[in-house]
C-alpha cells in the first residue's frame, strides 16, 4: 500500500475517537441585543452590544453603527454558541469588535476575574491618556492640522501648523493628526516643520495604502509617524513594520476589538514599535481600550474621544457611571472589577436612542 495512504488512515484512525467525542459546549449565548445611540450636540453615534448567555452572565461592547442586517447575520450565527469562542469570530464582519469585547468581559466575570488578568497582564496599573480639547486632566491634547484649501500649499500650510502649536502650554505633550489630508510633500515638509515641537507622533501624515507616500515622508524627516486609523488588514500593518515606516500602530479598537488590537501589539512589538489605539466612539470602548492597554507591554498612550459640550460628556457619564473616562494627573484608572469592569445603565442607553 501506498507509504503516504497508510499513514493517512493511521492519523484518522488516531484521530477519530478524538473527532467522535460530543464537544463541551458550558455556557451558549442566549440573548443579543443592540443599543444604538447619539451624543446630543456633536451627533456623534456608535452602538453597544449587550449579550446574555444560559446561565445569566452579561457581556458588553462597542462598535460604529450597526446595519440592520448585520446584526440579523450575527444572531443567526452566535445564539446557542458557547460564550468563549471569542477567537472564532469572523473578523470580516463590521461588529466583530463590539462581539470581541462582550464575549471578553463575559469571559472575565465567569472566572470572577479583571479582563486584564486573563490576557496576561498587568503590565500597568493605569493608563497614560490624551484627548481633543485642551485640558489641564490630560497630560496630552490630540491637534487637528488645518485642512489644506489645495494641494502642495508648502511654507504657508506650515506656518499654520506652527501657529496652532505656539498656542499650547509648554509643558504639553501634543499629536498632531492630519487624517490622511496631506500629499506626500506636504506632509514631509510639515513633519520636518514640527521637529524641533517634539511632538509625540504626526498623526496619519497621508494615506497610508501609498507605502511610496509613506516612504518619502519617513525617509525626510525624524518626527514619530502614527497610521493605523483606517486599517482593516493587518497585512498593511505588517508592511509599514517590515519596512520600518511607522513609529505608533493605531488599530481601531471598535473595529479590532481588544483580541485584534492585542495581535497588532504583538506585531509591533517584534519591531519595538508602540501602540497607541484609535477610538473614536463611546465609554464601553474606552473600558476595553483600557484592558487591552493594561495587557501589552508596548502600549504608549490611549486617546480619549470626549466631546466638547457639557451634556454630551453627561450622556457618557451617564451610560457608563464611575468616572472611567476621567484621568488623575493624566492617567486612568484601571478597572478592578470581573470582567471590564463596568456597569452599563441600561436605562441612559434608551434616553439616548438613535434613531
């Protein structure tokens, strides 16, 4: 008989008792339930997961708007599941992230545990943390670059970058973000303007799926460069790392979750580069974003999307009570509770409803 056939029917054979065995399925997901919602004044929208599993548990996560006809999909696939597949989740689907983190925090409170622990941390008990509004609570302020009128504007666009850094404290840290805006030369010539500012990283210079764009920006200049915001294939990652152009990942925690965020970290670590998440939606997600920051070793600093107008900030506070998404001395706290260590007001999740 043929040598390889004979050793195929011996591993089935190996193998078949082993296939045959009824799987132990523990606690299935028994209930999904989506809540999307809007900050009154900034409009800003993004959706909470709530799922409930057999025996009672309750996960939470965050995502950016839900279709109506993903989150049909994702019920149809996940009721009677066992609650800790989180590793099975198809990453192609646009809530995987928000499932990611509630089968996560489920996970946590079944072994009566903070979620960090059970990733392998802590390798920090807070979390370094900057925001868009300038305030004394952070330690670093996010600045937006003003947005080009045309293309190749040179020594003029700079000196408006540079006008709108003279007017930060000095003892403030800054990232400056351009949102992918910029041409290549634009950006080089600003990255080279803000060398002597020190800024913690230029933020998204120019699109990053132009790895030759890229490539001119980080040949001509020794300011930190940061992409990641609009990356949904690690592959692209891994390029920018293997050809040492990037200095900060930035994988977009609602659209990673923390178990996708956490394998980018990974692959920036081998090339000692830092992570720095992107969020952009609302409390649920700044509480994973934390845990994940609690579990990798070269994490650097966690942004934080609060909303300038008071009573969008009171609609946050109110979804998630406790003051997570308020720093001491520039740092947050990490959540010492199972799980994420939150309790979600269900009650704020229906008086904020998009509709």
């Amino acid at each position: 008989m043929n040598h390889t056939l004979t050793r195929r029917m011996r591993l089935n054979a190996a193998f078949a008792p082993q296939s045959a065995a009824k799987p132990d399925t523990g606690d299935t997901v028994a209930e999904m339930r989506w809540f999307p919602v809007r900050e009154p004044v900034s409009g800003n929208r993004y959706t909470l997961l709530r799922v409930k599993t057999r025996s009672g548990l309750t996960g939470w996560g965050e995502c950016a708007q839900a279709a109506t006809h993903d989150v049909a999909a994702l019920e149809k696939d996940w009721i009677g599941k066992p609650a800790t597949l989180y590793a099975a989740i198809d990453s192609s689907s646009p809530l995987a992230g928000a499932l990611d983190m509630a089968l996560l925090d489920i996970l946590g409170k079944a072994c009566r545990t903070p979620l960090y622990r059970i990733l392998g941390g802590p390798t920090r008990h807070k979390v370094r943390a900057f925001t868009d509004s300038n305030e004394t609570a952070f330690s670093a302020v996010a600045i937006a670059a003003p947005k080009p009128a045309s293309r190749n504007q040179g020594k003029a666009y700079q000196n408006q970058v540079q006008a709108l850094l003279k007017q930060l404290p000095e003892d403030r840290d800054f990232v400056l973000s351009a949102q992918g805006s910029l041409t290549a030369g634009d950006a080089a010539s600003v990255a080279q303007a803000i060398e002597s500012s020190h800024a913690l990283w230029f933020d998204e210079p120019c699109s990053a799926s132009n790895l030759e764009a890229v490539r001119k920006v980080s040949g001509e200049t020794v300011t930190p460069l940061g992409f990641g915001r609009g990356i949904g294939d690690a592959g692209v990652f891994q390029a920018l790392l293997r050809e040492g152009l990037v200095d900060v990942v930035r994988p977009d925690i609602a659209h990673w979750g923390i178990s996708g965020a956490r394998h980018i970290a990974v692959l920036a670590e081998a090339y000692y580069v830092a992570i720095a998440p992107n969020h952009d939606g609302g409390p649920v997600a700044t509480a994973a974003a934390i845990h994940l920051a609690a579990s990798v070793p070269n994490f650097f600093i966690q942004h934080v999307p609060l909303p300038h107008d008071p009573k969008d900030r009171e609609m946050r506070a109110a979804i998630v009570p406790g003051g997570i998404e308020t720093p001491r001395d520039g740092f947050l706290q990490v959540p010492t509770g199972p799980g994420l260590g939150i309790q979600v007001n269900e009650p704020a999740l229906e008086k904020y409803h998009a509709a």
